[in-house]
C-alpha cells in the first residue's frame, strides 16, 4: 500500500518520483526505455507514512529527502542527482520523534531553506532546522 509520494526536482526532462509504503521501503522511480522502474530502494523499521523532497537540488546538486514513519521516526536521506542512489542518511534523535504516527511532511518552499514542517496523528505540527555535516 503505497501511503505517500512525492516528486523528484528535476535539471533534466527525466521522470523522477518517490513512494512511501506500508511494506517499510521509500523507493525511488524513473521513467526508464521499458517504462517506470525503481533505482532505489531505502528500508525504514516501521511502515513509511510521510515523505517530501526538498524543491530545489541543495549547493551540491544532491537531492534530500525526509521519510516519517507509523512509530513517529523522521528520517533525512541524501541522494545523487545522476544515479539516485543513497549518499548518506540520518535519523532524529528519539526524543524529536512524535508520539503518534508522522501523517505530513513538507519542506519550506525557500532555494536556502532546510526547514521541514511535520504534522502528527497526536495533533501536534513541528518544525524543524536540519542541517547536515560537511563530510
């Protein structure tokens, strides 16, 4: 049961698009020669309910992604913008977590902004500054 998508920024004419499921796994699609076809896969402990990709590619050209989950778990994956694979990933610390199942998430709209708004099942909205270490 797919519970979410979103679409991929794109710098090409590529059909590029996210899904959150039931089964645990975000995966990543794009249109391919035979037609759509998952490049990537990511597992989360806990069914994937949220999902939301950041608008614009960040200073690298990588793609991020935040991933919520049934038990309240936020999760920020950084893809390559070639081959959409995982470059690196992060989770909350516990504490930042919901209570309650993550029911939406949404990056801040801005070319600069890493703020994510997360909206819960325990009637609670968040928001967050993610930044991510310079590795």
């Amino acid at each position: 049961m797919i519970l979410d998508a979103a679409w991929v920024p794109s710098t090409n004419s590529s059909l590029v698009f996210a899904t959150a499921g039931r089964d645990k796994t975000v995966k990543i699609w794009c249109r391919e020669e035979a037609g759509i076809a998952c490049v990537t896969t990511i597992a989360e402990t806990h069914p994937a309910t949220a999902i939301d990709i950041q608008p614009r590619p960040d200073k690298d050209g990588r793609f991020v992604i935040a991933v919520g989950t049934e038990a309240g778990k936020i999760s920020i994956h950084t893809l390559d913008s070639a081959s959409l694979a995982v470059l690196s990933s992060f989770t909350l610390q516990p504490e930042l977590g919901l209570a309650k199942p993550v029911l939406q998430l949404a990056w801040r709209p801005r070319t600069d902004s890493s703020e994510l708004a997360v909206a819960g099942d325990d009637s609670s909205l968040r928001i967050y500054r993610i930044t991510q270490n310079e590795s």
